[in-house]
C-alpha cells in the first residue's frame, strides 16, 4: 500500500485526532470515563465498552504504529501490517487491546495514551518526506512505502484518515450528553 497523504497532511489529521481525544478526557469526570457501556458506534456487537476502554482500543493502534516503525528501521515486518488486514486476526488486535490494559489504572491509562501520541507524534515529524515515500525494506506482495504501511494500521476502513475516534465517537457533544 502506497501512501494516500503527504508526511505533513497525515501529522496534521492525527495532530487533529490526539487534540479531540484530549478535549473529551478534560470534559470527562473519571467516573464517566470508566462507565461500561457508553460507547456505541464501531465495536463489535458483543462489546460493551467504556471511554477507558476506548481509550486502550486507540492506544494498541498507536504503540503498534510506533513498533512498526521501529521493526521497519531494522528492516522487518511488524506483525499487525498483516494482522489487522485479517477477519480473525484484526478482531484479536480490536480485543486485545483492550484486554491488555484491562489492569492499569485510568491514570495509568490516560499517561500510557499521551506518551504514546506524543511518539507517534515525533516519529512522524522526523521523517523527511522522501522517507516518507520509501519503498518497503522486507519482501512485500504489494508496492509499499513508509506512509502507506503507517496508515495500513492507523486508518483501516471505515476510518477517516488519521482519525479514529469519530468511529466510535462521531459526535463528542452528543456522547456528553448521553452520559449526563
């Protein structure tokens, strides 16, 4: 995959993306943050999901992002460029997500989000944009480049580009009132 967005365009849309997601946690009180089953739109029918999980569900597409980058440096294939293309495999990565920050406290949680965004923020700045372009270091059956591997993980269908959490949040003001 080829990327679909200039370097700039991508760091803005997700500069975007990681401001809306502060906006809702400073509107947030922590109990509205941790109450199950407030989100609605883009889960699987058998969830049941607060803004904290939410929140976990954003965060695993961010630090997989960042591991890809880091793997595509040394030259591999981080395993979630193929897994989140895959039925079984991307419903795994959705859950699990999840499932591995089900012990941290909110927190621990809103922190781990921040430091996440701010690195994903920065590795994207540092690229200049023939890096951007670059062709893929590993054995690939598709044509991709640097920016098209970053959004096969960050911006799967049905996502707008860089933004997540209108798939499960389409209206912030909305969302606060349902919970109010």
């Amino acid at each position: 995959m080829r990327a679909t967005v200039k370097r700039e365009e991508a760091l803005r849309l997700l500069k975007t993306e990681h401001q809306a997601v502060e906006a809702l946690i400073a509107e947030l009180s922590d109990e509205e943050m941790t109450r199950g089953d407030t989100i609605r739109h883009g889960l699987y029918f058998d969830q049941e999901c607060s803004f904290r999980d939410l929140l976990a569900h954003l965060i695993c597409y961010e630090v997989y992002t960042v591991e890809a980058l880091r793997e595509w440096r040394a030259g591999n294939k981080h395993w979630a460029i193929d897994a989140v293309k895959d039925p079984r495999q991307g419903r795994e990565v959705h859950y699990g997500g999840i499932a591995e920050r089900a012990h941290l406290s909110l927190g621990e949680q809103l922190e781990e989000y921040r430091q996440t965004s701010q690195e994903l923020e920065s590795a994207i700045e540092a690229l200049s944009d023939a890096d951007w372009r670059m062709a893929a270091p590993y054995a690939d059956d598709q044509d991709t480049d640097l920016g098209g591997m970053i959004e096969g993980i960050l911006v799967l269908p049905p996502r707008p580009m860089y933004r997540h959490l209108p798939v499960h949040v389409p209206d912030a003001r909305a969302y606060i009132r349902s919970l109010r």
